[in-house]
C-alpha cells in the first residue's frame, strides 16, 4: 500500500514576518516616503515584507478587491493595511508590538486595530495628526470599537478576516472589517499608535454612494430569517422576543408551508433571484 504523506497540525502558529505592510499606490514618491518612514520607526526587512497594488496608472483593484488579496496573501503574523499617505514620526514597531502585546492580556479575542475609529453613535476615538495640522489626542485608550478609520489598520493574520465580496470602491471598508470581525466572535480596538496622515477625509459623492450600499448591504445580511439544516429548523433574530415567538412550534409550521408555495426547490438554481 502506498504511505500518503500528511502533515500534522500543530497547536502553535509560524509566520516568516512579524509584519506586512499593505498599501494601494496611486503615486508611488508619496508611497516611498511613507516606506521609509517605516523603515525608520523599526520596520526593517527582516521581521517584515512590504506589498502593494499599482493603481497609479488604473484601478488594478478597487480597495475591497484589492484588501482580500492583501489579506490572502501577507504572510505576516499582523497585517498592517493603510494608505499611502501616512507617515510614521511618534511610534514604531517596538511601540505598536507593545500596545497589541497589552491587547492580548485583556482581550485575546482581539481581531483588529485601529488609530481613528467609531464607538457608538454618540462618541469616535481619534488618535492622529491630519493634514490641517490638527492632533487628536484620545486619552483613554485602548478603547473598544464598532469601526476603524482606514488610514491605519493592523489586522492579525490568524484571524481570518476578508472584506464583503457584494461592495466596491474606496469607503467604509474599515466599517465593513470590523462587522466581519464582530459576526465571527473578535473584538475591535483604537490603540495609541500615532502617526501623520496627510488628509482631513474625503466625503465625496461615491462617499455617499456607498454609504446607501453599505446600509443595503448589511440590512440584509442582518436580517431575521428561517434557518433549515438537514435535521432542525429554527429562527433567528437580533430581538429576543422575536427569537421566542419565531421558534413555537406554530409559526415554523406556518413557515414551512410558506415556503413549499412560494419558494419552491426550483427557485434555488444558480441563477434565479431569490
């Protein structure tokens, strides 16, 4: 008989880099500047590897396409995702190794990391110098967050994450991370890592755009519905008493009968809108 060769998993994970830095170019002076900046605040090319995507000609990938490459493909045990026009000058790699190091002994379970993010409706967590010169300095961190800002992200690697396959463009992709992290059971945080960024947001019409998609997209993604496995059916919801009442016995029979009429087998071919 023929040995097959197979490969244990071990309990412990590897990683060739500490770090990898992923960037979209759009103009490649300004991404040189920030890769030394990096350099000089310790990110050497030993414990890290720098990739990126050349947009400086056309949009080889637009940020959600080209964010789930960089995730497929670091090869880092964090994933630093961030834009070309940032610059380091206050924390380095040994700063930033430290903060996640202080994460993992509250909150193991983390999944990304942010310098700039949302906390709920009412407060933001900013922790940043912008292009008009003007510093935020949050001084409670770290702080739990629903959403990260996009200029600066570390996502580590072990956790998975990708970016939603059904949204396109530049914006509210660092929301979109962080509610991925959030449904598979991590947490999101603003860290004190400061850095430039030589922007003040650009909340343009594809900015507002997106937005109603973004709202589309998970309106439906968090919707209440009627689970089926091959042996149980039951109901899911965010509101508990919704929860209750979908799960007796009488609405799941309601239920099946709704969909025997409505939404036969045949519905389901590829190609049919369901």
């Amino acid at each position: 008989m023929q040995q097959i060769r197979s490969r244990k998993i071990e309990t412990g994970e590897s990683f060739p880099f500490e770090f990898t830095i992923c960037t979209l170019v759009t103009n490649s002076a300004e991404y040189q500047e920030m890769l030394q900046s990096f350099v000089n605040m310790g990110f050497d090319e030993e414990t890290c590897e720098f990739i990126y995507i050349d947009n400086s000609t056309a949009n080889t990938f637009e940020a959600y396409a080209g964010l789930n490459r960089f995730l497929r493909e670091a090869k880092g045990k964090y994933i630093i995702l961030c834009h070309q026009d940032i610059l380091l000058n206050q924390h380095g790699r040994t700063h930033l190794l430290g903060k996640i190091q202080d994460i993992e002994k509250v909150d193991p379970e983390w999944a990304v990391l942010g310098n700039a993010g949302g906390l709920n409706v009412k407060h933001r967590g900013l922790h940043l110098t912008n292009q008009s010169g003007k510093e935020w300095h949050e001084p409670n961190l770290p702080l739990r967050a629903q959403t990260l800002d996009e200029n600066f992200i570390v996502a580590r690697k072990s956790a998975n994450l990708s970016l939603s396959a059904d949204l396109q463009g530049f914006h509210f992709y660092g929301a979109d991370i962080c509610l991925v992290a959030d449904v598979l059971g991590y947490t999101c945080y603003v860290i004190d890592f400061k850095l430039i960024h030589k922007s003040d947001g650009n909340d343009d019409e594809r900015f507002y755009r997106l937005k109603k998609q973004f709202i589309k997209k998970y309106r439906r993604s968090f919707r209440s519905r009627f689970i089926s496995t091959t042996i149980t059916r039951f109901y899911i919801s965010g509101n508990k008493l919704l929860n209750i009442i979908g799960n007796t016995d009488l609405i799941l029979f309601f239920a099946r009968q709704y969909y025997k009429i409505f939404k036969p087998k045949e519905k389901y071919h590829s190609k049919s809108k369901l």
